[in-house]
C-alpha cells in the first residue's frame, strides 16, 4: 500500500504547537538585578544562566525556521521566512513594517528581531494572565 504524501507545512504546524505550548509553561519570578521588577530572564539573564532552557529550533527547511527560547518567566519566539526573490523580501519587509506599527497593540512582538529572524515574539508571565496560552498560541502559529 502506497504511503501518501506528508505536507510539509502541515508537519511544520503540527510540530510547532506542542513546542510552543510547553515553553508557555511561565511562572512568576521577581528580578535578581532590579528590585520590585518582573524583569523578562530572557532577556536580562545570560545564555549560560540556570533560569534558561535550552532553546529549541523546529526547521521547516534550511531557510525557513523557528527558534523557542524558554525561560522561567518568559519565552522568546523567532521565527525565519523563506524568501526566494526580491518580491518576497519585499512583502516581507511591508508585512513586518505593519506588524511593527501596530506594536503596542500586538503586546507580544518584540520590536527588533532576534539575529538572523525575522519576526520575534516576548511572551511573559503578565502576558498569561490576561490572555490564555492556547489563544497565543493559536495567534502565534496562525
């Protein structure tokens, strides 16, 4: 019986949920270095620190990938676009610009991209407990 074709983007989808919604597993924890701060231990504390995970990669190809960065009380998403010629660059460049806009509505999306990624995403504790991590999850796959 003949195998039938596995939809790359669709294994790319089904791989990221799981990954996302574990690294949403937040807790509060108060900052070592400002007093009376939830300051993001992703971004303040160094690779090498204790309350940092490992980061995890999900590639879909060479090109095109996701970088989750767990931590204690927060997780960083990047995500990397596959752009094959100048108009995809392009209406990438526009939808990010958009996006980037509409940053303090969009209360997740870091402003500037992790290296080499396109779009970055900063989900805290904070952000927990005003929105569901199936509904940031679901906003950040879509």
């Amino acid at each position: 019986m003949p195998v039938p074709p596995t939809d790359p983007l669709k294994d790319y989808l089904t791989a990221l949920e799981p990954a996302i919604r574990t690294s949403l597993c937040l807790q509060p924890f108060p900052s070592q270095y400002v007093e009376r701060h939830d300051r993001p231990v992703i971004e303040c504390e160094p690779e090498s620190s204790h309350l940092r995970s490992p980061p995890i990669t999900i590639r879909r190809s060479e090109q095109e990938a996701c970088l989750i960065e767990p931590s204690i009380n927060s997780t960083r998403i990047s995500f990397r676009f596959k752009t094959t010629d100048s108009l995809e660059r392009y209406i990438l460049d526009s939808y990010r610009r958009f996006m980037l806009r509409r940053a303090e509505d969009l209360e997740i999306l870091r402003r500037i991209a992790i290296l080499d990624y396109d779009v970055t995403f900063l989900i805290t504790y904070g952000h927990l407990t005003r929105y569901s991590a199936d509904g940031l999850t679901a906003f950040i796959i879509q």
